[in-house]
C-alpha cells in the first residue's frame, strides 16, 4: 500500500472525527469491556477491506464476524488515513511502550526500523501454521533471529490498466488480448513499452503515462538491489539506477506530468486528454473507480507487464508489540485475519489482492470480474501478474530516504518541469551524499 | 485570658497572615504547575535531546555526532546542530519560511489596520460586516489548505483555469519558488487578516474619540488623523499582534503540509516550499532512519527555530516601537512649534 499513502486529508479530519465518537462511545477499562469481554486494538490504514463495506471503503465486515465467533472478544480498530500517518503513532507507540494498539497493521516501508527492535514484537509462528503464503512474504516478515514478526495481508502483483477509448481514437486495439500482445506478451520489455508511448504521444498528442515516478515505482521493484547493495553500500548513483533514470528523463515527453494523488491526478482519470496508461497494482483498481466513477466505462486492464520479472508494489502485514497484554488473543485475530479464507473475503468485497497462493486458486478470487474494468476478469490477471514475482528488492534503513529524493529527481524533470534531466541528476547525487 | 489561650489566637493569626500572603500564588499554582509539566520540561528535554545521538525507534546512543557531511565520527555536544547546519535543505526551509512569512505577516497587518478603520466608520449593519471579516478564522487551518490547495492546482485548479480562459498562460503554482510562496501567504492571509482586523477594531474602539474631534477641529483631514492621532495610539495592539503573527507565521506548517497535494517530498521537488516546521516534522517523526539520529536533528532544529524567532521578536519589537515613538515625538515637535 506504499503508493496510496496519501489520500485526502479530507478523509483525516472525518477519521478523527469518528475516532473521536468512538473513543466517547466505548466504555472500557483495561483490556477488559464492563460486560467481561477482551479487548482487542487494531490500527490499519487507507482500506484492509475488514471493516463493514461503505461507498468510499469496501470491506468484507470480518471484525463483526469474529466477535460473533468469538463473544468474549471486542475489537476496537482505528484507520489511519495514510501509511504516514499510521506510522508515526506505531513509532510513539513501540519506543515509549505505551501499548496504544495491540495489533499494528505495517506497511513494506517499515520493515527496516521493524527489524532492528525485531525482539519487540511476537513471534506469531505458533499461530499461523495454517496460514499460507509465498516464500518472499515470510521473508519480508521474519526477523534476524528467525522468528515471525509480522504476517502478510495483500500483496500488489502489477498489471497494465488502460484506457480503450483513447486506445481506440489512437488506433490502438482495445480488446485485453490484443493490448496484451501488443505490448509484448510474456516477453514485454520497458523498451517496447516506451515505443509503443512514442507513437501514442506522437499521434494523439496526448500523454501515454501519468507521471516518471509511477512508471520508476514499477520499475525499480524488479530489480534485486535498487539503491543499495545486499552488502548495505549505496549505489543509488551508479550505472544501474542512472540507465533507468536516462531511458525514464527521456521519455518525459510521454508523461502527463501529475504528480500521484495530485488534485490534477485524480480530474485525470475520465478526462478525454487524460494519460492513456498507468502501471496498476491489485489495490489502485479502486482509486481507478473512485476517480473515474463507478459508471465511467473507459477503463480495462491487460495481463502483461513490461520488465523481466513480476512486480509487487506494496502490500501489508499484521504485528503485534510483544509488550501486548493481550497478546494471545491478538496473535489468534491476526492468524484469522491472514488466513486464506479471510483473504479471499476480503478480494471479493475490496480490491486488495491474497498473499495466500491458496485464496489465489480459489473459485471466488480465480472467476472474479470487474464490470467496471469491463469484466476483466480480475482475479485472474492479478494472480498471474503474482506468480511472476519471486522477490521483492533488498531493503536497509537508508533506502527510503533515497527514494524520496530519485522521485524528487524525476519530479523536477517531469511534473515541476524546472531543471534539464542533467541538472535534476546532479542534484540527486548531492541530495544522497548528504543524507549520510 | 490564659497563656495558652494567647499562643493559639497568636498562631492562628500567624497562620492567617500566612494563608493571607500564600494564597495568591496557591491561585496562580496550576498554571505554572501544569507549564512546569508541559511546557519548561519538554523545552529542557528537548535541550538534552538536541546534543545527543537520539533515534525515535532505538532511543540514546551516546553524545551526538555529525558524520559523514562534516567529515568527522566524533562525539560532540553540538554535532547534531552541526549536521543540520550543513544540510542544503535546512537553509533552503530557512529562505522559504522567511519569505513565507514576509508575504504573508506584512500585507496582513497593513490590510488589517485599514479594514480595522473602515469597520471603525459610522457603517450601516456594523455587526454583519464585523462577523464577515471574522468568518475565514473559524475554519480550520489544514481545511483552509485543502480548499486552497484544489484552487491552486497546477492543471486543473480554478485560479489556473480562470487565467487561461481570459488568455494568459497558467501559473506553476507548485514549481515556482516565489509563486508557491504567494499562494501559500494567501491561504494564511485569508485565513488570519480578520482575526488582526478584529484585535484592532476593539484598540481603535477604546481610543477616546474627543482627541479624534479634536485633531478634526484643529483642521486634520481623514489621513492626517488616522496617521497623527489613531496609529500612534495603536502602538501597543500593534506590538501584540505583530509578535503573534511573527511567532505564527514562522511556525507555519498546516498549510503548508495541505498545499504539497500528492505524493512526493513534503515541500516541492526542489524544496520550493520547505519550511523550518515542515523540516522538523520530516525529520523527526515521519524518517525513523535507523542507525541515524534522527529526533536529535529535529530537536537542533526546533531550537534553531527558537533562537530565529527570539530574534525577529525583538527587531520587530523595536520597529515598532521606534516607528510610534517617532509619530509621538513628530507630533510634540508640531505642539512646540504651534506655541
């Protein structure tokens, strides 16, 4: 869930304001309701599709299920309105030891401060023994020790959304297997990608991609080492980070230069001059919705992705504070929560996609079409976007602090359009030699 | 009446002379109690924090050091100040929050001052147009950013749209320095002007209006008595609100924070409208970098602010009070003359 960590702050204020309601309406003491019942605190953010099912955030109501499984349980849950903001009460939360939740929903970029307290948080293997998920998400959730720190959620398995009607009007095929062999099948490369936006543009006049940074975002990620070295080096500004920040700058002419979440981001999306492509994890189909509206009927997405191997993008898992008095009862709701059946649920009513290969194959998530995507079928497609990712990148502390500045870099090429792509690379190479 | 009974009337009565002198400060305890606790403690801590090697997640490491950027792996005192004095963007947050605070505080009590005076006339619904100038400050600051933030988009904002339908080009609200800076004084403005006019309006109410005649029977037109007679007499509102706004408008974060609108760093791809608090905030609690000593740099920063604030107070303050002095003493030199 990295690229939906900034929705409205509209959506704060009404957060805060319900989170206000609900902290008058409780009446708590403890971990213990006054009826006797265990209390359990979740914080999530943006959408994990457990709560019950609004226009602006669908979901699949399974706290509501669990406190009917089991009655000796009330689960109180928070939704931060971004990762951000979710991030900064978890810090306060785990170095004061204040235990202000009991399960905290995390988010990729974390893992590396996660792991270095890694013996702050359980060891939630005992619980999750049928639980099911591919290797690279254990990985991410294990510590240094080898214990199970964190348990996976959705996963963001990337596939190409497209908007037929500009596809049309440029003479491009629109039907989903026409698009898909047009940009190459199983063997799309990024080179054919960028031609492909060069004729577009070229012809239309219009642009291909919505901004550099979405298209880098999806890059990257294919990659085993981006901007540091297994070894814990920098090499941000060597050869392989710069080839792709020249094959990208020199695109930029393809690039409707709106930045991601922008106010000009979302009018774009049923736009008639809108950009005709976005790289589109599982989750994105619903901010595609909620832009475009639920009747706009331009949109589709193909089963192809350009690049040599899969792409992830985001993704989440559920850890819970060893400090925790109720850590049992957490680590039972957070195996109930990740298990394949639950995941499955949670696909059908919202759009975040099953880590679980188990939830993947099963009837419900497998036939599940989008008539807003114009019934493609979905399911599908995500999950054979998902078998082609085996990794995800080699993350340390130091790596997030640099990607901000690569997509400040390409930002100052493409959005704000205020340097040449050599003076944003410099810049760059200064911004990270100062960050150590 | 025995001895005994003399002690305690004794020390009752020293008791009440006690009670009598102790019983202010007992009154006025839970304000310095209460500011003792949140107030001079976490300034003190944050002290403490700023010299040493402090991370959000992992804690104390020992005295603070700079690193890589001032070439040394010492211990210091002041290595997390030295760090943030060798950071590109501390100084580019110092330059913005500056001019931020220029564009926004100065038109602000100009035109604050002047709606003040036209609120002062004899108006027809006084009570309606007082409200009016009133009603921006009951809305939220980060709402006010939100609103102004879709008016100042880039693409698709009304401010933009408007431009170019009467034939001029559109501006880069969020790429140019100083227009980003425009926009985001016009979000504090519009926001704060009222609220100044206010304060004003209720100074310019308790002066008493037979000087005002009097300058009017000396021959003093509209101008020279609001000059002469009104501002002079303003001096100490004046002084107020300009300290408030000084201490405000260095701090502001909320609209800015609002008016970045979409991804991307906090503060322009090229740090166009970074300020000091914005820093902070990024520094301190959104990177938990670790290994880094990432809440001390927040904390040298937070006390860097400080000692910008303290200093512009105090030029402000003596502007200020030389400017009314002056008015003061141009005037004795007119009476003097008159004699």
């Amino acid at each position: 869930m990295k690229k939906a960590m900034k929705l409205g702050a509209i959506a704060v204020t009404a957060s805060m304001i319900f989170a206000g309601l609900s902290a008058c309406g409780s009446s708590t003491q403890g971990n213990k309701t006054a009826d006797g019942k265990t209390v359990i605190k979740i914080q999530t953010f943006n959408n994990f599709g457990y709560e019950k099912s609004t226009a602006a955030k669908p979901g699949a109501d399974l706290f509501a299920e669990y406190e009917k499984l089991h009655p000796n349980i009330k689960i109180e849950s928070t939704v931060a309105s971004s990762s951000d903001e979710a991030r900064t009460a978890f810090n306060s939360s785990i170095s004061t030891g204040s235990n202000s939740y009991d399960i905290f929903a995390v988010d990729i970029a974390w893992w590396p401060s996660i792991r270095a307290i890694g013996n702050k948080f359980m060891d939630l293997k005992d619980y999750t023994k049928n639980n099911n998920w591919p290797d690279w998400v254990v990985k991410t959730g294990t510590d240094d020790s080898g214990r199970l720190i964190g348990a996976g959620t959705d996963i963001g398995p990337t596939a190409l959304c497209y908007r037929q009607d500009l596809f049309e009007q440029a003479g491009l095929p629109t039907d989903r297997e026409q698009v898909k062999e047009l940009f190459g099948g199983e063997n799309a490369t990024w080179d054919k990608f960028f031609e492909i936006g060069q004729r577009y543009t070229q012809k239309t006049g219009k642009p291909f991609i919505d901004n550099l940074g979405d298209v880098a975002a999806a890059m990257k990620v294919q990659k085993e080492e981006v901007y540091v070295s297994k070894d814990d080096k920098v090499i941000a500004t060597e050869d392989g980070i710069h080839d792709m920040y020249n094959l990208l700058t020199k695109n930029a002419n393809l690039s409707a230069g709106v930045s991601t979440w922008s106010d000009d981001w979302n009018a774009s999306f049923n736009s008639p001059n809108g950009f005709a492509v976005l790289t589109c994890p599982a989750w994105e189909v619903n901010n595609v919705k909620g832009n475009a509206g639920a009747d706009f009927r331009g949109w589709n997405v193909a089963d192809v992705f350009p690049g040599e191997a899969g792409t992830d993008q985001g993704g989440s898992w559920l850890t819970i504070p060893e400090s925790s008095p109720v850590k049992e009862e957490a680590a039972k709701l957070v195996a109930w929560l990740t298990n394949p059946e639950q995941q499955s649920k949670v696909f059908v009513a919202a759009s975040n996609f099953p880590s679980s290969p188990k939830a993947q194959a099963t009837p419900e998530v497998a036939d599940k079409t989008d008539d807003f995507l114009n019934n493609a079928p979905t399911g599908k497609i995500f999950a054979n976007r998902a078998e082609t990712i085996k990794h995800i990148p080699y993350i340390n502390a130091k790596y997030y602090d640099i990607d901000s500045k690569f997509g400040a870099a390409l930002d100052r090429v493409d959005c704000t359009k205020e340097q040449t792509p050599e003076e944003s690379w410099k810049q760059f190479v200064e911004d990270v030699k100062a960050l150590s | 009446m025995s001895e005994k009974q003399q002690a305690s009337v004794a020390s009752s009565g020293r008791f009440a002379v006690f009670s009598y002198k102790a019983t202010p400060y007992l009154y006025v305890a839970p304000f310095f109690i209460l500011f003792l606790v949140v107030g001079l403690f976490p300034l003190l801590f944050t002290v403490w924090v700023a010299m040493r090697n402090y991370n959000t997640i992992t804690g104390d490491s020992g005295w603070a050091v700079c690193g890589a950027v001032c070439g040394t792996r010492d211990q210091s005192l002041v290595g997390n100040f030295q760090w943030v004095l060798h950071q590109r963007d501390f100084w580019m947050a110092m330059r913005n929050t500056v001019s931020i605070f220029l564009l926004s505080s100065v038109p602000q009590i100009i035109a604050a001052v002047f709606i003040a005076w036209v609120l002062n006339a004899n108006l027809k619904a006084k009570t309606f147009w007082r409200m009016g100038v009133l009603l921006p400050y009951v809305i939220a600051p980060s709402a006010c950013g939100i609103i102004f933030s879709q008016i100042f988009s880039d693409k698709s904002g009304a401010f933009n749209v408007l431009l170019q339908t009467i034939g001029l080009a559109p501006i880069a609200w969020h790429a140019d320095t100083l227009a980003s800076h425009i926009a985001i004084a016009t979000i504090v403005n519009f926001r704060w002007t009222g609220y100044n006019s206010l304060i004003l309006l209720a100074a310019m109410q308790a002066i008493p209006t037979d000087l005002i005649e009097a300058a009017v029977v000396d021959g003093a037109g509209k101008a020279r008595t609001f000059f002469s007679v009104t501002l002079p007499l303003l001096k100490p509102t004046l002084i107020f609100v300009i300290l408030n706004s000084t201490i405000g408008g260095l701090q502001i974060f909320d609209e800015v924070q609002m008016f970045n609108n979409g991804t991307g760093a906090a503060g322009g791809a090229n740090n166009q409208f970074l300020t000091v608090s914005l820093y902070l905030y990024n520094l301190g609690f959104n990177k938990v970098t670790i290994g880094e000593s990432n809440i001390g740099r927040a904390a040298a920063v937070a006390w860097l602010l400080f000692l910008v604030i303290v200093l512009v107070a105090v030029v402000n303050f003596s502007i200020t009070r030389k400017l009314a002095d002056a008015e003061t003493r141009g005037k004795k030199r007119m009476q003097k003359k008159a004699q």
